[in-house]
C-alpha cells in the first residue's frame, strides 16, 4: 500500500514528527525559518496532508496549488487565523487545530506578564545590566499591588477560565466580558466592555484574531482604562492597534502593557515599543513548555492522521466538512 504523502512546514516536537513518520512520507521543511510562501506552493503540490505552523498562510491558491488529492490541513496551535478556513471548507478539507493542551501554559505565561508588568520585573533585570543598581532605596522601581484589584478578561473561552482560576490565589477580583460565555468560578459577567474597561486594573485579553476583535484595542478602548492599568496580550498581536498602545504608554495614560504577541512578528527592532520601559514584549511563547509542544506536536499529528485516513478529526474547525457530503 502506496503511504501518503505529507508536507510538514518544520521540524515539530519528535513526539508528533514520529508518528507522521510512522504513517507518511513526510518531507519536513528542516529551515529555522518558515517556507515562503513561493516555496509553500511548491513543496505542497502533489501532497495528500499538509501539517503547518501560525507562520504559514494557507488560501485557495495554496490548496490549489496542492491538488484535488489534499485531504487534510493540521495547523500546528490553537488559534487558526492564518488559515482561510472557508476555502478550506469550500474545498471539503477539514482543518485541524489543536486546544485544550494549551491552555495552562498560556495562562500560566500571562499570569507572569501580569505579575512582571506589575511588579516592573524585566525592567528592573534591565536596570542592573545597565549598572544602575547603585544601593536599596526605599523608592526604587515601584510597582502595583495584586491584592484586592480587578483583573478583566476580555473572552473567556479556556484560557480565560484558566486566568479566572489562578487569581483566586492573589486575591484579585475577576470580571469578564464575553457575550458568548457562561459565568464559572469566581468570575462575574460584564455587560458591556466599557463596564468591564471601567473596572479593571489589569486587562487581559483572550479572544481570537477575527474581524471582530482587529484593532479592539485602540485609543478609544485605552481612553476609558484606568490610567494605572495594566494591558495583558497573549491572543494575536493585531487584536492590538501598537501606535495607539504606544501613545498611552508613552503618555502614561495607563501604566504598563505586556505583550506575548505582537503585529507583526517578529517585532522589528525599531519599533517604538521597544524604547519602552513600561512594556513587557516576550516573543510568542505562550505554549512554549516542553510538555505543552509534545502535546501539540502529537495532536497536529493525529489530526494529520486520521484526515488522511479520511477519519473525522479529533479536533476540526470547519467540521461542517463532514455536512456537505463532499
Ligand atoms: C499559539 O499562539 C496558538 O494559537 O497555538
């Protein structure tokens, strides 16, 4: 029996790249950088699976350029904005992405932007680099008290949820605002995201990248913070408008911003946020556990799989695929 034939845009966690090897033919792109887009369209042509990553854009002219023969996509992370799923859909592929095994490692990652942005963390690393740290004085480097403050969450699918659980521990009241979501835990639901914005001292946010949540934070949303608070990104950088987060950073008109994602990435070296002291920039390293990467290397894998075994995906986001009878 022929094996199939799959694409995989890197080299993922061996315990993913395993059983695609298993399983397939695999030609993996060995590059630390991504495929161009002019080389995505050649390596996928003739492939039955293609395994890929956030960085990788894939359209109609890429699912095309692969073939009718291509039954399977596997995005390689939770959120999928860099896929066009409804030409996916169009196509009858099932996309594949991978949640849940995430989601601790992300809170867990925004939890300590919350806390380094607050307690001025990286900046103060900063400062002894910089031979500045001369002796102890008592109004060195102050930062922002957790306990008894408003944390703001701004969606609250898992990773919202799991926030909600770690505050419990610092005393933090939790409210959020998310139209679609269910009240659990200690968090309390907003009616509308300027009482939530009006209430908060920290602001996370945990929506997807959609033309919904593009640019929902702008002047206007940083206008009615409160001008000590704090903004926690750790969705997609383009949820952010970076030239109005830099005028209210600048102007202090709130106190600080941490960012595991940026617009785009990576961040140029010029960009103005990065002559910030009151802004935390990691570079999108939400998942990035090595637990967390084995789960999601052998997730995308089985989603990969059974595509090809034209089984139903574990995880599918278009899963109307199965509806249309295509
Ligand atoms: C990471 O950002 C992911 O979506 O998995």
């Amino acid at each position: 029996m022929t094996r199939p034939k799959v694409f995989v845009t890197r080299v993922i966690r061996d315990a993913g790249l395993t059983l695609v090897r298993e399983f397939c033919n695999a030609d993996v792109w060995e590059g630390d950088l991504p495929p161009t887009h002019d080389v995505l369209l050649e390596k996928v042509r003739g492939m039955d699976g293609l395994l890929c990553l956030l960085t990788d854009r894939i359209d109609g002219e890429l699912l095309d350029a692969a073939g009718s023969q291509l039954k399977v996509v596997s995005n390689h992370a939770v959120g999928f904005d860099n896929i066009v799923v409804p030409d996916a859909t169009a196509r009858g592929i099932p996309v594949g992405n991978t949640p849940g095994i995430l989601t601790d490692a992300t809170a867990d990652l925004a939890f300590a932007l919350l806390l380094a942005a607050a307690r001025r963390i990286t900046e103060a690393e900063r400062y002894i680099h910089a031979g500045k740290w001369k002796t102890w004085h008592p109004s060195m480097l102050l930062g922002i008290d957790l306990a008894g403050k408003t944390l703001g969450l701004v969606g609250f699918g898992r990773i919202g949820r799991a926030m909600a659980k770690r505050a419990v521990g610092f005393d933090l009241r939790v409210i959020f605002y998310d139209p679609t979501a269910e009240p659990e835990f200690n968090a309390a639901p907003m009616s509308s995201l300027d009482a939530l914005l009006r209430e908060s001292d920290f602001v996370s946010i945990h929506t997807p990248l959609n033309q919904a949540t593009r640019h929902i934070v702008n002047a206007d949303f940083l206008s009615k913070m409160k001008r000590n608070a704090i903004l926690i990104n750790t969705s997609r950088g383009p949820v952010v408008d970076q030239d109005d987060l830099y005028q209210a950073l600048k102007s202090n008109q709130i106190f600080a911003a941490a960012l595991d994602v940026t617009d785009p990435e990576p961040l140029p070296l010029d960009s103005p946020l990065l002559t910030l002291e009151n802004c935390v920039i990691v570079p999108h390293i939400g998942s990035a556990s090595e637990k967390t990467r084995d789960d999601m290397a052998r997730l995308a894998a089985l989603n990969l799989i059974a595509g090809l075994k034209g089984e139903r995906l574990p995880h599918c986001v278009n899963p109307e695929v199965y509806e249309s009878g295509r």
